[in-house]
C-alpha cells in the first residue's frame, strides 16, 4: 500500500501531457479532412501566398517599410488578421461551399500583373504594390473558384487597404480645410486675409499643411467603416452607403476642427490650440465624430447573419489534378513582370541633357551672367542639369533644364519631392500655387503649365515649370507619367526633362512676369522645334 501511495502521482503526471496530445492530434486531423475539399485548397492558398511574397519581395517590403515609417499607414499591419478574423467568423457558411477552381481568375492575375509592369516601367510604387495585392487576391480567387470567392469578396477586397494609398488627396484636402475654415471665419464676422494655404487673423497667422489635412482621419474612418459595413449590412447598398457617408463625414468633419481650433487660438489670442493641445483637441473632436456617425449607422443595421441551408453538394475530389496546374500557372503569370519589365528597361537607351540644351543662341535673346536673385532652382536627384540666364534687354529671365537619365525609385523625373524650395529655404521664401496659366498655341490647343510665386523678405519670384518628353511640354504630371510608360514601352528613347522657367517679378507684378515668361516659353519652343499642345 505504501508503494502505491508514494508512486500515485506518476500515472497523473505522464497522462496528462498524454491527454493534450492526443487531443492536439485528434484537432490537427480534423483539420487534414475538411469538409468539400478544403485542405487543397487551403494548401493551395498558402502556395500562392509564397509564391507572391518571393516574386514580388521588393513590392511587399515597400508596403511594410511605409507602415512602419509613417503613423499614417500604421494600420496596415492589421488589415490581414482583420480579413482572416472575417472569414474565420463565418467558418461554418464557407466550409459548406465547395471549392473548385477558376480559369476566370487568371484574367485579373494578366490585368493586374500588367499594372505591375506599368508602375515598375514608371517607378510608381503605389501601383506596383496595388497591383501585388490585386494578384494575391486573384491567385486566391484562382484557387477557390467563382462561388466561394463571390461569398468571401468582402474580406479579400478588404486586403487592399494594406496598400499605402491616399497621399495624391493630401492637396485638394488641405485646399478644401483652408477654404472651409476661412469661409467659416469669414461668416462667423472675422476678418481674414487669405494667401494660398495661409491666412491671418487680428489675432495672430495660421496655416494649413499636410498634417491638418485630415488625410489620417479620412483613412482611419474608411477602414473602419469598411469592417462596420461588413458586419452590419446585409444589403449591398447599405454597405455601399455607409462606406460612402464614412469617405465624407471625415471630410467635412476636418474642416470643422480646423474652424474650432482657429477659433480657440482667436479667442484665448492664441494662448489656446497653438500647442500639443492643438492636437489633442482635433484627435478629441474626429473621436467623437466617428462615434456619432457609428451610433447612428447602428440604427439601420440588419440582423446578424445566420448561414443559410445549402443544399448538400457531394463532396468532390477536388482535382489535386486541377489545382496543381492552376497553381503553376498562376506561378508563372506571378513570374513573367518582373523579367518583362527588366528586359524593357534594359532595352531603353537613357539619355542625358539633348544636345540643343547646351547651345546659348536664342532668337531675341541673349546669355547673361547669374544675377543673383533670392532663389535658384535645383533639383539634388538629377543625374545632369544646366542652367542659363538669357535677357532681351529689357528684363532677364533664368532657365533651368534637368534630365533624371535610368529613372531609380525616389530619383524620378516626376516626383513629389522634385520641389521648387529644398527644405533648406522653407524659412526664408515661401511658395504661392497659382492655377495653371494657359499657352495658347499656334493650332489653337492650350497647354497648361505649372505658376507659382515664390516670396521671400526682398523680392518675389515669378515661376513657369513643365516636364519635357520628346517634342512635347506639359504641366501635367499625370500625362507626363502616362507619356513616359508609353516610351518605355514601345522603346523610345527621346529626352525626358524637367524644364523651369523664372524671372524676378518686375515691381512684384506677377501678372506682368508670366507674360513675359510666356514670350520666352514661346519663342524657344518654336527655335527647338517643340510642341506646346499635349
């Protein structure tokens, strides 16, 4: 009795571990057997995973790097485990479905691979990595045929928002914040003196820049209005409603905390929301906001979903024989880009500055020196660059011609970082966006070029810019980018610069500068044979 006493606890100790065990295996082989086909097909979505993250390393890792370098995108890292939490929520609806493969599928892998090559062709990685997600959500699609992919669209689109995308709105944000705060002021009964995305009250100046432009706020409320849609709404035009409500009332909403903080600082004569306060009420005010606008889409939800009887489908061997090759294929339309677009880039002869840059004649017009006036242009990335002063007598103007050559990420001709006032200068000259001034041309087309004015404490600068492809001048970068990948694809190899023009404002008139920029602009398209019609 005594030895059985004092050897008891063995059997407990060694049957325990036993009992997880077993249970552990007896989990994991249910998991090998599901229902309908669904342990191919879940190996065959793990495949295309892969196969996507070691094609496209470059892409995904830019994405990651994004998200962890800017609060804005920090949500990113989230966006899969939401998408997984979606589909896992509803488990036992999907795992009635069948599974079957879909040749429909490798047409949105072809379109988006395309869109990859274009964004690789232009160096625009937000389309690269658009198209990435776009082929990860087709190779799944692939894999799990029309049926069930239809059924689970809501959470696979939801993987688009992993892509960084929203910085091309920051402009038209912070033009909407300024004209809705000042228009408030203005009927509050404030004077407000406006200049570009500057104004400046009794009390003190304010500006609107890229961190009052509500950009954060506007993702941060599509993505969750996205998932609130999702679990609320059984009707798409309720999710499609709400989404949209979720895209505008961030928006307007902005444009009230910018109102209210303006008017704190006005009203403490700028004691108040001129500080870390400044944030702290704004991130207080949009928090309340969007719990409103949630409360209130609570009202209009619809029941909680229940999955639906189906039908028993006999359960199909699906086709090891049938994903295997549709995996290949996907491999190999996953694999054709990058090669396609190493071999076109390579193809592409990069040229310099053309040789007409360098020539100092021009009709009416002759060489000066460097007069010396507040501000030059330059541009650090640039692989060649020249720079010329001409005068006709009367008034002197500068022209500056850039070539950026083979094009690497972050060193292109059109970039958002090509600016006119390097970070150096923000504190002595500022810059006044003017609406794009209009060349008539001799076939009666206008182009639209590219105005600013440039202030500083002694004189103002008066500036004309456009991108030069081939024989062709635009303002616009979206052509510029859309000409380029038409060059690139078909092999052209004329140059491709950034051309500004710019002169001293004659008694700060600018009016009177643009036309005599113009004039130049003019003659010296006409004498280097150039087309002022895009």
């Amino acid at each position: 009795m005594s030895k059985i006493t004092a050897y008891s606890w063995i059997f407990p100790l060694c049957s325990t571990p036993l009992k997880w065990y077993c249970g552990a295996k007896a989990h994991a082989s249910n998991a090998l057997h599901l229902p309908n086909g669904w342990t191919r097909s879940l190996a065959g979505l793990l495949l295309v995973l892969v196969i996507s993250l070691v094609v496209f390393f470059d892409t995904w890792a830019s994405i990651i790097d994004i998200w962890l370098r800017s609060k804005t995108y920090t949500h990113g890292f989230v966006i899969a485990p939401i998408s997984l939490w979606l589909i896992w929520s509803r488990r036992h609806y999907y795992l009635h479905l069948l599974p079957a493969v879909s040749y429909l599928a490798l047409a949105g892998v072809v379109a988006s691979g395309f869109a990859w090559l274009t964004g690789d062709l232009i160096h625009v990685v937000f389309i690269k990595q658009l198209a990435a997600v776009g082929m990860l959500v087709s190779g799944f699609w692939a894999v799990l045929g029309n049926s069930v992919a239809s059924s689970m669209s809501f959470p696979l689109l939801f993987l688009f928002f992993m892509v960084p995308m929203g910085e091309e709105l920051i402009p038209p944000l912070i033009e909407f914040t300024t004209s809705f705060t000042v228009k408030f002021l203005r009927l509050t009964g404030i004077s407000v003196y406006r200049e570009g995305n500057f104004f400046t009250l009794t009390t003190g100046s304010w500006s609107v820049v890229e961190a009052c432009s509500g950009i954060s706020y506007l993702i941060a409320s599509v993505t969750l209005g996205f998932v609130f849609a999702y679990l609320n709404y059984a009707y798409y035009w309720k999710r499609a409603l709400f989404m949209l409500l979720s895209g505008i009332v961030p928006i307007i909403a902005n444009g009230f905390r910018a109102y209210i903080i303006v008017m704190i600082g006005h009203l403490s004569d700028m004691k108040l929301a001129v500080g870390v306060d400044h944030l702290i009420y704004g991130g207080v005010f949009f928090g309340l906001v969007m719990l409103l606008l949630f409360y209130l889409g609570s009202f209009w939800r619809d029941p909680p979903f229940i999955p639906i009887s189906i039908v028993a489908v006999k359960t199909a061997k699906t086709n090891t024989y049938q994903i295997l090759p549709t995996i290949a294929m996907v491999t190999i339309l996953f694999g054709i880009w990058p090669v396609l677009s190493s071999w076109l880039i390579n193809k592409q002869a990069f040229n310099g500055l053309p040789a007409y840059v360098v020539k100092p004649e021009l009709n009416g017009w002759h060489p000066v020196e460097n007069p010396q006036w507040i501000w030059t242009p330059q541009f650090d990335r640039a692989v060649d660059h020249n720079i010329r002063f001409y005068s006709n007598g009367t008034y002197t103007v500068g022209l500056y011609q850039a070539s950026f050559g083979k094009e690497e990420q972050g060193a292109e001709l059109v970039n958002s970082e090509n600016r006119l006032i390097r970070p150096d200068d923000f504190n002595r000259l500022r810059t006044i966006n003017i609406a794009p001034t209009k060349q008539p041309t001799e076939n009666d087309r206008n182009l639209a070029v590219n105005s600013t004015l440039i202030k500083g404490a002694a004189e103002t600068i008066s500036v004309l810019d456009w991108y030069q492809l081939g024989a062709q001048i635009t303002g616009n970068p979206f052509w510029a980018k859309g000409r380029q990948l038409i060059k690139r694809l078909t092999g052209d190899t004329s140059p491709e610069l950034k051309v500004v023009l710019w002169m001293r404002s004659p008694e700060r008139d600018h009016e009177l500068a643009v036309r005599i920029l113009k004039n130049f602009l003019k003659d010296w398209a006409r004498q280097n044979n150039l087309s002022l019609g895009s």
